[in-house]
C-alpha cells in the first residue's frame, strides 16, 4: 500500500515526518552521526534489507538530509554523510532520546547513554520562548501564517530587545 505524500502540507510536523517519519530513517540518522557512513555498515548496524535500506538512503540524499560522495580511499564504494540539513536533525534525536530514557525505561534497567566528549550528561532539553522562558505544554498555540524571512525574523527580535 502506497503511503499519502504529505510534502505539500501546512503542517511543519507533517512535512518532516514525510521526510524522517519512518523508525528506519531515523536510525540511519542516528548511525550516521555515530560515523556510520558506508551501505554495508548501515545494513549491518540495523540488519535492514539492502532494497528497504537503499530506498530509505536515496530518500535521505534527495530530501538533502545525507550526500553520496566517493569513498575517501579511493575504493568503488559511495559513503553517505550528513549535510547542514541532516545534523541540525541532532536536537531531534535527543529530544527523542530523552523522551525514550524517561518513559520507556524501568528504573535500573540498562540502556545507551548520551554525554559530551567530557562524559558529562546532556542536560535536559527544554522548550523556551524567545525571551528564553521556559513553556509548558499548554502555553503552545499553533495558527496558520507564513514563515518569517531569517532578516525579518532578526529584526523584530532587535526592536523587542530595544
């Protein structure tokens, strides 16, 4: 069964979730940050079919998420690599991951852990406004609008701050 393409909705959740919406996608994210980058690798790390494997990867190079390059050895081979697009999906991943620690877990129970090259944990992610107040779930409120230019986003925060 062919799935609905949701990438002309209105709805930012949808159109990302028509991107990375699948559990595949994402570990291939999440691999791929881990330094994963070659076919065999990926399909090894998640023991995924080569054709769902393949079909998942073209998606991510088309959607610009990942870029097909050469093999640096020189070898026949093309590796897979995170572009800015793909490693600004990092505070997804450990927004998810947090959300797994904290509710999917019993207390003790042994799991992958997460810190900075220090081995520090990774503090607790937090929605905030932009004044940098923290929000609870009630206080988010979605309507229909246009997305802001990045200059027009940075000029009403200066002549807020003013």
């Amino acid at each position: 069964m062919k799935r609905t393409s949701l990438d002309n909705a209105i709805c930012p959740i949808a159109r990302s979730l028509d991107v990375i919406g699948d559990w595949w996608t994402l570990l291939i994210v999440r691999d791929a940050f881990a330094g994963l980058s070659r076919f065999i690798d990926f399909q090894k790390s998640l023991g995924l079919a080569k054709n769902i494997l393949s079909d998942r990867l073209r998606t991510l190079v088309a959607n610009g998420v990942l870029e097909k390059r050469p093999s640096a050895d020189g070898g026949g081979r093309d590796e897979y690599h995170l572009t800015e697009k793909g490693r600004r999906l990092r505070v997804i991943l450990v927004a998810l991951r947090q959300w797994g620690e904290d509710n999917l877990f019993a207390a003790g129970e042994t799991m992958m852990l997460a810190s900075d090259r220090d081995h520090r944990p990774i503090a607790r992610l937090r929605l905030m406004n932009e004044d940098g107040r923290a929000l609870e779930p009630e206080e988010i409120v979605t309507s229909r609008g246009r997305k802001a230019s990045v200059r027009a986003s940075v000029k009403a925060r200066s002549a807020r701050r003013r």
